[in-house]
C-alpha cells in the first residue's frame, strides 16, 4: 500500500489549518498557543514526510522502468515551493521575528496556493495519467466502466 496519499492528505489538512490561521487572525486568536504551535510542528513534519515518501515512490516508478510524465516535474515544483513557504513561515515563528502582518498573510496564502496547485498537478498524474497506481483489480461483481 502506498504511504505518500495518506502523508499527502494530512499534510494539506494541517497545511490549510496553518495558513488560514496566518490568512485569518481571528482564527489565530481562537485557537490556544500550544495547539497553535503543535499545528505549526505538524504541518512542517508531514510536509517533510510527504516530500521523502514522494521521493521513494519515484524511485520505486524508476526502478519499474514506468515513465514519468512531465508533469510530475511541475507536480515537485510546486510542491517544493509551498513547503518550502510554509516552513519560513513556521521558522520566523519560531524565531519570533517580527513579520508585517500582511507579509505573514501573503506567505501562508502564496504556501497554500502552492499546495493546493500542487495537490491538483498530482491528482491528475494519479487518476488521469494512473501514475503510480493501478487502483485494484476490477471486481467481478462491479458494473462495467462507463466510457466518455
């Protein structure tokens, strides 16, 4: 069983919860210090673990001698790109540096974007170019597939 959709879906849970805790203040406001930190520590962590298994299933795809469409290469990019504007995020919280908050709003707000362009990049290469899957075997039992 692939690992990378489960990392991949958490982490845009997570990640939409930070960013909009970023893009909304009042949201911040509302959720306690400590479970605003553990969010932010979450949402680094499976960012990074959605990147190494990623990385482990192209190799897998390489090694299968399976072609990899260009588009996985817009799909890392983006990815990449977003984590990359979250975790700044996350570290000048840490940090406590003292960001405009408009800065703050339009990082967390550039990060999610990226995400979510990235998330839509990988659904397609998994549901239409059937990358990485093959999604079972069909059931006997199931009615046939309906062509467009």
């Amino acid at each position: 069983m692939p690992i990378h959709p489960f990392f991949v879906h958490f982490t845009l849970s997570l990640a939409f919860l930070f960013a909009a805790m970023e893009i909304f203040p009042s949201l911040r406001e509302r959720i306690p210090e400590k479970e605003g930190s553990l969010i932010g520590v979450g949402t680094v962590v499976f960012i990074a673990l959605a990147a190494l298994s990623g990385w482990l299933s192209l190799e897998t795809l390489q090694e299968r001698r399976i072609p990899i469409p260009p588009a996985a290469a817009i799909h890392r990019l983006l990815a990449l790109s977003g984590s990359a504007l979250l975790a700044l995020l996350w570290i000048a919280g840490l940090r406590r540096l003292r960001l405009a908050p408009p800065i703050r709003r339009s990082i967390g707000l550039a990060g999610l974007l990226l995400l979510l362009g990235a998330a839509a990049v990988g659904g397609h290469l998994v549901y239409d170019d059937r990358l990485g899957t093959d999604f079972g075997a069909p059931s006997p039992a199931a009615p046939p597939a309906i062509r467009p």
